[in-house]
C-alpha cells in the first residue's frame, strides 16, 4: 500500500511506465556478441543509464569519438524498432488521470529525446509537455541532475516531488534529488530498502488535496 502526498511528479520511462524490455535486450546482446562482452552483465550494468555511459564502461580503451559513434549507433538500432512495446500495467490511465486533474508530471529518461517520444507513443503513454530526455541532463544517472531539472521546469521544489523509479541507477538519481521515492515493479536491490513500492498502477487512485495532491493504492 502506497499514501504520499506530494505536489509534483517524477516518471522514469523504460522499466517505469514502458516495458521495452524486448528491444532493449535484444540490442544490447547483438552489441556483446560484437565485443565479445558477456549480454547478461551489459545489461545488469546498463538499466537506466544512458548508452554512452555503458560503451564507456565495456569500451573503455576507445576513443571518445569512437564511444559517441557506438552508442549512436546503438540509438539507432533501438529507434527503429518499436515491436514488442507496451505500456508498463495501468500506466497510461494513471498518466491521464494526473494531467487530467492538473498535477505536474515531468518524464525524466535516460533515452535520448526521439527515442524517449517514439517509445511513449508506441506503448500509448501521453507525454509530458515537462521532459528532460538524456541530452538536456548535465550528468546521467544516478546522478540527480534529470530529476532535479524536471523538478524546475515544473516550478515544484523537489522534495515536494514524487518519483516512480524501477532501475537501481535511476533509485539512487532520485533520491539524491531529494524526491520522494517509490520503486516500481519487484526490483530486489540494497537501494530498494525502506522505500514504498507499486508493482503496477492499476488501482493507483489520485486525489487533489487543495495545492498538492494524495497518490494512494
């Protein structure tokens, strides 16, 4: 059971209201098999992190110029495929009910910004006019510098905020910004300790409650 008063809102994307598991894995292991680098720890590493920052961290003796080309290319790659696609359980009504009622709601993704609009329209997710998309953050995640900037193009304190995280690297990027922090799905991580938990946004009930508002469920 969730009850959280806030008067923002936080939505990672993949993991967190779009399941792109499909394209996600499947890019990542034809990129392992390239580089001889073991799939399941690219993408143990790679959940919620941007793509340069994961070739740099299995590519480390490349060039810079050389790292930014693959990762590119790696966009690209996910881009172009929108098969397998959906809508993490309930989230797009959830999204709809809070535009509905007013509440601000920013996307704060570590996907480039094509990629980040093509993925919520395939799986039927409204998009935020409030979206910080990888290359308008300063740093990737976990570094809170995402959250912090969807906090202020909201005009909402941060610590006012909600964030819907399903990622470790994304977790630790939302706390140190200071928001109030909920796991989605059944991650099982040392990061996951003590924070409140949704599996889906089925049933998840917003209520205004004068200039803020009540996410119960």
């Amino acid at each position: 059971m969730i009850d959280i008063v806030a008067s923002g809102v936080l939505f990672d994307m993949d993991g967190t209201l779009v399941d792109s598991t499909a394209v996600v894995e499947a890019t990542w292991t034809r990129f392992g098999a390239t580089h001889g680098v073991d799939p399941s720890e690219i993408l143990a590493f790679s959940h919620g992190r941007q793509a340069i920052d994961t070739v740099q961290r299995f590519l480390p003796d490349l060039s810079l110029d050389e790292q930014r080309a693959i990762a590119a290319g790696l966009v690209a790659e996910e881009s172009a495929s929108s098969e397998g696609i959906v809508e993490i359980p309930g989230a797009a009504a959830f999204v709809d009910r809070l535009l509905d009622q007013g509440v601000p709601v920013a996307l704060v993704t570590s996907a480039p910004r094509d990629l980040a609009v093509g993925r919520m329209a395939a799986a039927g997710v409204s998009l935020p006019t409030a979206f910080v998309p990888s290359e308008d953050a300063a740093r990737g995640k976990p570094h809170p510098d995402g959250y912090l900037q969807g906090a202020s193009l909201l005009g909402v304190p941060v610590e006012d905020c909600v964030a819907f995280e399903d990622a470790p690297a994304g977790l630790e990027a939302a706390i140190a910004s200071g928001a109030t922090t909920l796991v989605v799905g059944d991650l099982d991580h040392p990061v996951t300790a003590r924070l409140q938990r949704v599996t889906s946004f089925d049933g998840v009930e917003v209520v205004r409650e004068g200039s803020a508002f009540r996410i119960r469920g």
